[in-house]
C-alpha cells in the first residue's frame, strides 16, 4: 500500500470527527514547494480538494502559483496538519487534531526532496515546525520571515480574518509577499 493509500484509509481519529472521516492532502517524491495548513474546512471536506475554498484563492494570490501549479503534486505538495475536517467551534473550526502530524509528517517529509520550501501557514503548522520560535507571536515569526529562509517560511492563514490582520500589519503586503512569490518561483524551477 502507498503512503497515500494509507493516509487515505486512515480512520485514526474517527471518533472525534463530527462530520467523518475525509483524509485530504497531495504531495509526490518530486514536490520541491511544502504547503502546511491547519486543516480542511468544510468546504474541502466535501471536495476533497486542498484549499479549494476562499482561502485557497488568497493563497494562490499572495503565492503567485496558479490552480494547475498548485494542484499539481508532483510540484507542490499540500499537507495539512489535519487531514480531516475538524468540525465547528465557535467563532471558526476546531483545531486540527493532534494526532495526525505525529502520525504522518514524518513519512511524506522524508519522501520529499531535502531542498524543499515549506511554507508554514498558520500557527499550529509554525508551532510544529519553529519550535524555537514558541515564544514569538504569528506575527513576529512572519515579520521576521527571512530568519527561516531558505527552509520554512511562515504565514499568517489566509482566512477572512487576514484582512484584518494585514490593515494592522501594513508592511506584509510590500516586504512579505515579493519575498514569497520569488522563493515559490525559484523552487518550482
């Protein structure tokens, strides 16, 4: 069996997951661009589609990167910390379940090429992956970008929200985004 058969099967966390079980994530041994997010909502849950939602839209937009590139596993690879929706909580969705990086980052990383950028979107993927990092906030991890250049680069989550989040933070859009769309391009090749 694949490791993505086996992700597909995966019905670790069945009982915790109000909606059932829908592992969603894409990557192949040649993708050179990680993308790490929370975890589907609902709207990827009934797709099965990573970040086939509004927030995929932004992303693609601050990226650079097209539908056909990103959707394209054999050059990026779309691996969320959840493979499942969590379900509702309030004001947003659950976190993703805590079970699920332990259990299958460690394989689909060592699949993937060792001169990848990661792109770590959000704070539960930043957690994950700049432990040092713990002590800074989202937004001090992504101001300081390029400290984890040329391996991870941390991002806020696209949603909704980051509207807000970008008024406050005025130099993202100028400083932040050039930066990224010129790693995405310079690792696909």
């Amino acid at each position: 069996m694949t490791l993505q058969a086996e992700i597909a099967a995966c019905r670790h966390c069945e009982a915790h997951l109000p909606h059932g079980v829908r592992p969603v994530a894409s990557f192949s041994p040649t993708a050179r661009l990680v993308i790490i997010g929370q975890a589907p909502g609902s709207k990827v849950h009934e797709s099965g589609i990573p970040w086939d939602d509004a927030s995929g839209n932004r992303l693609r937009e601050w990226t650079g990167l097209s539908k056909r590139q990103m959707y394209d596993p054999a050059q990026v690879a779309l691996v969320p910390m959840g493979f499942c929706y969590p379900g509702k909580a309030s004001g947003g969705d659950k976190p993703p379940r805590r079970e699920c990086a332990p259990l299958w980052h460690p394989a689909i990383m060592d699949l993937l090429p060792q001169d990848r950028l990661t792109l770590l979107v959000g704070t539960y993927a930043q957690a994950r992956y700049l432990p040092g990092a713990k002590t800074l906030s989202m937004t001090e991890r992504v101001r300081r970008f390029a400290d984890y250049l040329p391996r991870f680069l941390p991002l806020p989550h696209p949603a909704w929200r980051s509207t807000i989040w970008m008024r406050k933070n005025p130099w993202f859009e100028p400083e932040v985004l050039p930066r990224l769309r010129e790693a995405v391009a310079a690792h696909l090749g």
